[in-house]
C-alpha cells in the first residue's frame, strides 16, 4: 500500500488503511465466497476499518457486558440530528420512528402493512436484487417499471404502472431505491415530489429505502429524504448507519413514517423491535452521532476512486460505458459492447479472477452489465481492471 492520505478534516483515507494481506483475514462473505486468487469486488463491503467512535462503542458494550435487548430512541435522535445537519431535514420525528433488525427485513414488514398477499409492488430495475427477491418470497407480486435510458425515474412510465396496478381497486405500493443502487442515482427534490403527487393520485404507498442516504459523493449532489418533500406524508421509508460505515454486520435501522402514515407504524408487531442487535443499535448511534469527520474522509476516498475507474476504463477497456452515479460506492458497467454475453461478470470471473455483481439479478436492464465495488484501494482497483482488460486477450 501506498502511504495513506488525508481528508481536509484530518481524517486519513481509511480505504487506504488496510493491506491485502490484512483484508484476506476477514470471515464474511465478500472474502470467503471465492477463493483466494480472486479479487473481490461484488458484495456492497467495504475495504476499511472501522470508525473510532464504533470501535469504542463496542468495545465498551462487549466489556461491560451490555449485550442484551435494544431499547429507547437514541438511535432515532441520534439520525434526526444526524438529518438536520447533513440534509438540512429538521422534521424527522423521532416519536415516527422504529427499530427494525436491518433495512430489506424493513422493507418487508413496511410492505406488509400496506399491501396484502398478491398485491402489486412497483420497482425500477435495474435495481438491488432483494427487491425482487424479498418481494416474491412475501407473497406480493413484483412489477417493473423501468428507469429510463437516463438512468433516472421515467416518471411516465411509473405512472402507467400505478394506474395498472391499482385497477379494480386493488392496494399497492412503489418501493423506491433512494440513492439507486446499482446506478447511484441521486433523485431530486423535483423528481421525489412528482412520485408523492403520482402516489397519492393512485393511492399508491411508498416505502422508500434509504440505505446509501449517507454516501452521496458526486460534487454538488445533495441527497433529498423522501418523506421531507410535499405530498409525502403518507410515506414510510428505511435509513440506517449500515451502509455509510460499514455496520452490515452489526444489524440495525430504523422505520420511518410520515405524519400520514404515523398509524400504520404503529401497527407493527411489537416483536419486529427485538430483531436489531443491542451492540449493533450501539454502533450505529455512535456513528451517525460522533463519525461524520470518518464517513466524509471515506466519501473523498470513494470519489477519488470512481474518478480513477473512470480513467482506468477508458485506457484499459474503452468498450466498457461507465456513467458515473452521484452516490453510493458502487459503479454500474454496460458492457454490451465486449460481446461477453448476458452475464459479462461470469466472464471476468472465469478468465480474470475478478468477482463483480452479475447485472442479471438486477432485472430489466441488467442483462450485459455489471456492478464494481469500489469502496477498497486504488491498487486493488487497478488491478481489477487490468485482470479484466487481460481476460479479453
């Protein structure tokens, strides 16, 4: 490793941190999944260590032995201040607010309150792949509407699919990607409101996961929560420190409600708050209250790094069509061009040792393409690309 760099705020690069060697010790799935000659670039973890307010947080619970059931809101407050600073969002009403045991299981108790078995729930593929999965094994029926070829809402298209889906006066709901993964879309204010108009027009819920909320990266992007814009206050959305500091591990997020959708919280079962770990409610609390000079140290790192995937493709693989998103640490590949096939991260695996995310799970719109992790270091990125450049020899 190259010596690590700082942010403004004196926070060094933590995607910098840690060597090969120390990261191929790790026991969770992105290192374990494939064998050792491979470069792992897929699942959504993150190649650094982790936070100095986590570490103690943890350490001090495991020492003290707290390590029982989660109870209180200091998680909520901690993201409604979190909110106000970061978003410029003062009305996250933590008494609106609930502990779920991790974002999707969130999701699928949101949906459960607003849809009944064989209902129709609305994504936008390409899109995460639980969506679909998570969905269909709930007993509700998966409906595409597909982003445009901007990679944006296609806010025609959504509506088509909201007048069909709640014809004959059937429920439905819209389950909203928000920062879009695995385009890294940033939905404005304008586009967030015209779905809460289209929502109510229909009578259409939306349960928004914001997962990636944290990690917008792109110079001027400003990430919008969707239950602060006009028209949302039926709405029900998914935050959690998860993704922004690396706590996929440590299960824990919160159920959010509009000030319409206050009752529908309410109804959820008691037993759903046991499911978070005590020690992961503690993580994530201390992150989003004392990890801010952290997690902007690490966004610096991951737009350095999508600037340099950037130039790497375009020396080493110019066929590849890389649009580069806003937010989360994630890059989405059409590679439609290589004439690799439907599944072009196969290929890569196969010939390159390189495991990235199939585009196919992604649904419409993911055939030929493929998502790079890009939250580790340069050097791991530069050779990821040349072991690609090198498999089409």
């Amino acid at each position: 490793m190259t010596s690590i760099e700082e942010h403004p705020s004196g926070e060094p690069n933590p995607l910098r941190a840690l060597t090969l060697e120390q990261l191929r010790r790790r026991t969770s799935m992105k290192w374990r999944t494939y064998p050792a000659d491979v470069l792992p670039l897929w699942v959504a973890e993150m190649d650094v260590p982790l936070a100095a307010p986590v570490v103690r947080a943890v350490t001090e619970a495991v020492e003290l032995g707290d390590t029982g059931y989660p109870v209180g809101t200091a998680y909520a407050e901690a993201l409604a201040t979190f909110a106000g600073k970061r978003w410029g969002w003062d009305d996250l009403a933590v008494e609106r607010t609930a502990i779920v045991p991790d974002v999707m299981l969130g999701v699928v108790e949101m949906l459960k309150l607003v849809t009944g078995p064989g209902d129709p729930v609305i994504v936008n593929p390409p899109v995460y792949p639980p969506f679909h999965a998570f969905v269909s094994h709930m007993d509700r029926r998966v409906v595409e509407a597909p982003l445009g070829a901007d990679l944006r809402i296609d806010l025609g298209v959504l509506e088509e699919e909201f007048r069909r889906a709640v014809a004959g006066s059937r429920r439905a709901a819209y389950l909203l990607c928000s920062p879009h993964n695995p385009t890294g879309t940033v939905h404005t204010a304008e586009e967030l409101a015209a779905v809460a108009a289209l929502a109510e027009r229909y009578g259409v819920r939306v349960v928004a996961d914001e997962i990636h909320a944290p990690v917008v990266t792109g110079p001027g992007a400003r990430f919008v929560p969707y239950l602060s814009v006009p028209g949302a206050e039926r709405g029900l959305a998914l935050m959690s420190a998860s993704k922004g500091w690396n706590l996929a591990g440590l299960k824990a997020a919160l159920a959010l409600a509009g000030p319409g959708a206050a009752a529908d919280l309410a109804r959820m079962p008691e037993e759903v708050g046991h499911g978070p770990s005590h020690v992961g409610v503690l993580a994530h609390t201390a992150a989003l209250r004392d990890g801010t000079a952290w997690l902007d140290a690490v966004l610096a790192g991951i737009e350095e790094n999508r600037r340099l995937l950037t130039r790497l493709l375009a020396e080493h693989l110019p066929g590849v069509v890389h649009r580069s998103g806003e937010a989360t640490y994630l890059a989405w590949l059409d590679c439609r061009t290589l004439g690799l096939g439907d599944d072009p991260a196969d290929v890569f695996l196969r010939r390159g040792r390189v495991a990235l995310s199939s585009g196919i799970p992604f649904g419409t719109g993911g055939a030929g393409h493929l998502r790079l992790n890009l939250a580790t270091s340069a050097e791991v990125i530069t050779e990821a690309v040349r072991r690609m450049a090198a498999a089409l020899d």
